[in-house]
C-alpha cells in the first residue's frame, strides 16, 4: 500500500523552506530510523530513497504497514500527540532525509493554521484507513481460524482411500472386516455346560490367548496355551501332548480366551478344525469364564519392550514443552507452535510407517486392548497408521494445521482412553507403537501422551508461522 502524502508546501509553512529549518542526513539501507515506542524527537521529510514502516510484537511478529518514497513526511503523528513512537520506520535503500526537531515543528504548528489543518486532516484519513484496514485483518483472522468440514473429509477421506488401496497391492494385506464372508462352523458351547464338562473331566481346556495373559490368569488345569499367532510353531508340540493323554481323543477341546472381538478364540478353533480335529468348540460367554472356574493367577508383569528409537526419543521432549506452554509469553509464541507442529509431525509419520506395511500385527495389537468389536479391528488397523501420515505430513507442511492439530489431538484421547484401560484391568501388554513392539503402558506413557494433547491445543490456538490458509502462504511478517 503506497502513502500518497505530500510534504508542506512553502505556503503552508508561511513561505519557510524545510530545509531551512531542518537538516539533511543520509541514511544508509537497512538502518532503523525511528523505533517504535521510542520518544519522539525528530519529524522527517524524506527527499529520496524509500522506507519501510511496520509494528512489532514484543515476540517479534512485524506488520507491514506501508512503504514510503519520495516526496513522503513521517513522525508528526507522536509530536503532536507527545506520545511514544506508534511505528518503526528502517531503510530499503539508502535515503536521503531531512529531520525536523520538535522545537522547529512546534514553531511552524503554532505560526501556520493552515499547516495544523494539513496535518489534522491527514491524521482524520489515516484513522479512516486504518479502521478499514483493521477490518480487512479481523475478517482475514476470522477465515484463518475458521476450519470447514472439508478440512476433515480431506484428511479422513484421503486417510481411507491410501489404507484401501494400499491393502489391496499389500502382500500382507487383511480382509476389510473380520469374518466378513466366511462361513463360520465352528460350534459354541455354554458356559453352564461347560462347567459341567469341567467337573465330570470331559473337556480339554485350550488357552487362545498370547503367553503374558496366560500366565497371567488362565483356568487352572487348561491343557495348553496355544496362541494363535503361533500355531504353526506350536502345534507340533501340541499334538504330541494331545496324543499322549489318555482319553483326549473323545473329549471335547473348549477353546476359550475372553477377547472382546473372539478373533484368537475362533481362529484357534478354525486352525484345529484345519488339522483334523472334529470336537473342537469355543466358548459363548467368553469373558464369564473368569468368575465360574477355578484360576490360576500370578502377579501382573510388565508387558517386554524395547526402544522405540528416534520416535522414542522425541516423545519425551512433549513433556518439557509442557512445562514451557505453563510460561504465558512462550504459550502464545507462534515459534512454539512450529516447534509443536515439525515434533508432533515427526512422531506421528514415523509411527505410521511401522504401522503401514503390517497391518494384520496392529490389528492384533488392538486386540489385546479389548475394546474394540471384531467388525472395526481391521478397519481401524488399514485406517489409522494412513491418518497417523496425513496429519503428520499436514503439520509439517503448515497445511490445515488446526484441523490437522484436532484430529491428531482426537487421536491422543483415544490412546490415553486405551491406556488407562489398560492400566486398570492390568493387560499384560505394551502400547504397540511399532508394529509388535513398543513402551511399557503405565502412568508415565499417558503423561506422555497428555503432553502431546496439549501440544496440539497449543497448535490450534497459537500457530500462524508459515501455514497455508484459504489465501495462500501465511507468514509471521503479514502485510495487510
């Protein structure tokens, strides 16, 4: 925006020439001339050259507010009113400036009405202006924080669409919805009658679930615990015992487990009925079983882990940001926010690569937490690590950074929601970050988390540094 003011004519200073009554400088470019807040001492005409004049935060945000050349007059706006510079004013070029003390300006005000009236009306357009101009911002900001559904459907949809299609070109790829289309033989058998066929020994008890909850808490006397993710590998050591317990051959084996979505319990069944094995059933009230039997119970373990690596790492530093959001001028800070988005984005994106190309072992993952019905674990697994990408690569990227920041932030309720779950029914488990393996799940991986969630709060409340918005990019030195 160019400034069309014009410097007092000789008229309108009773015949006095500026140069007369000021003295010429030159200034070199890139120089600050006055400083905002600073007090006033000097009015400036400026003879050749072009300046620039903007207003800084005391974080350092500059707006841009107009560029001055030739012929162009600045600073008589705080000796009039006496109070501390509104502005800063630096150098594009070299300039060539004549500076006008406030003695000599007050001098031509009180001896030229027509000069005071100059200025007056100059000052009325300015305040025109600059109400104009400060609604032009306060509609822009308003845009800027605006999020529209399309920003979701963007990252949900394109999150889906990658997940489907990648699933199907994957060698390792898993059926949409668990079950789906296949027919399922594989009987039931109540929990009543199969009290009863524990007391009268005329069932063999096959524990479906990973070692950890097993040795955990199983029905006392269970034959064998036979994960299903290792059958293949187990199986042989299985028969051999099945065929040398007398009797084994007519009872039936009641395959139990207790998870909430049945895949190990049915899919153990299924593997049995595969190899030959015709009394092979599982049991209805899959989570009764845990009042109605007899246990064996050990003391709950911590789930094995093992490092996360860089990932790992980069999730302790949400915990000193935390500590540093509790600072108000550094909560505000749009360099915070960026900080927020690049660590925020990093962890997610190296998160779900883990997850991308083994979607059947985070599904499994998902399993152990109990939560979620069969129809939805393979939909969450092909899903999830695609939206873990997307907003990860948005953040980075500054695009739709606060719809980015509230799906990401939705994403951490869930994972502490899950964790705390997990914590209070003391699952044998780790959060399973990276493919099979990742943290303990404790008090200390949901603070971690908790940090995260308020990062992302941060985000969406603070960040303006760099993102791209319905007008393009958006920088921190805005002009408007």
């Amino acid at each position: 925006m160019e400034d069309k003011r014009k410097p007092p004519s000789a008229e309108d200073t009773g015949g006095l020439k500026l140069c007369e009554l000021g003295q010429e400088v030159v200034i070199s470019a890139g120089s600050r001339v006055v400083s905002q807040g600073e007090t006033p001492e000097f009015f400036y005409v400026i003879q050749s050259g072009r300046l620039r004049v903007f207003r800084e935060t005391a974080d350092g945000i500059q707006t841009s507010l107009t560029e001055l050349g030739p012929g162009a007059y600045f600073g008589e706006v705080a000796l009039v009113t006496g109070q501390p510079r509104s502005a800063s004013v630096e150098t594009l070029t070299e300039a060539r400036l004549i500076k006008v003390s406030q003695v000599e300006f007050d001098r031509l005000l009180d001896q030229n009405p027509k000069l005071a009236r100059h200025i007056i009306n100059q000052l009325a357009n300015w305040l025109v202006t600059g109400d104009s101009r400060l609604e032009k911002e306060v509609v822009h900001q308003v845009k800027l924080r605006q999020i529209s559904w399309f920003d979701y459907a963007l990252m949900i949809g394109l999150s889906i669409v990658l997940g489907l299609v990648f699933n199907i070109y994957n060698d390792n790829k898993i059926p949409l919805i668990y079950g789906w289309g296949e027919k399922d033989n594989i009987p039931e058998i109540s929990l009543k009658q199969a009290q009863e066929d524990y007391q009268k020994n005329q069932a063999i008890f096959v524990d479906a679930r990973k070692s950890a909850f097993y040795d955990q808490k199983h029905i006392k006397g269970t034959f064998f615990n036979l994960p299903f993710i290792l059958t293949d590998l187990m199986y042989p050591m299985f028969q051999f015992t099945l065929e040398q317990t007398p009797g084994a051959k007519d009872k039936t084996l009641i395959v139990y487990g207790g998870s909430f979505s049945r895949r190990f319990d049915v899919e153990l069944a299924r593997f049995l009925k595969s190899k030959g094995l015709e009394k092979v059933a599982v049991l209805k009230d899959y989570s009764g079983w845990e009042n109605a039997f007899p246990l064996e119970e050990k003391p709950p373990k911590e789930a094995a882990s093992i490092s996360l690596g860089l990932a790992g790492l980069l999730e302790w530093l949400p915990l000193s940001i935390f500590l540093l959001i509790l600072i108000p001028p550094i909560r505000r800070s749009p360099y915070l926010s960026a900080v927020c988005r690049l660590l925020l984005g990093v962890i997610f994106i190296a998160f779900a690569l883990s997850k991308i190309l083994r979607p059947a072992v985070f599904a499994l993952n998902t399993v152990d937490y109990g939560m979620m019905p069969a129809w939805g674990v393979n939909l969450w697994a092909l899903a999830l690590p695609w939206a873990e990408l997307v907003v990860g690569l948005f953040l980075v990227l500054g695009i739709r950074t606060r719809a980015a920041a509230t799906l990401i932030g939705a994403m951490e309720v869930t994972f502490i929601i899950g964790l705390v779950w997990a914590i209070l029914h003391h699952l044998p488990i780790n959060c399973g970050c990276v493919g099979e393996v990742g943290e303990p799940v404790n008090w200390l991986k949901v603070l971690k988390n908790t940090g995260a969630l308020v990062m992302t709060i941060q985000i969406f409340l603070y960040d303006r540094f760099f993102v791209l918005d319905r007008g393009g990019f958006i920088l921190r030195d805005r002009k408007i």
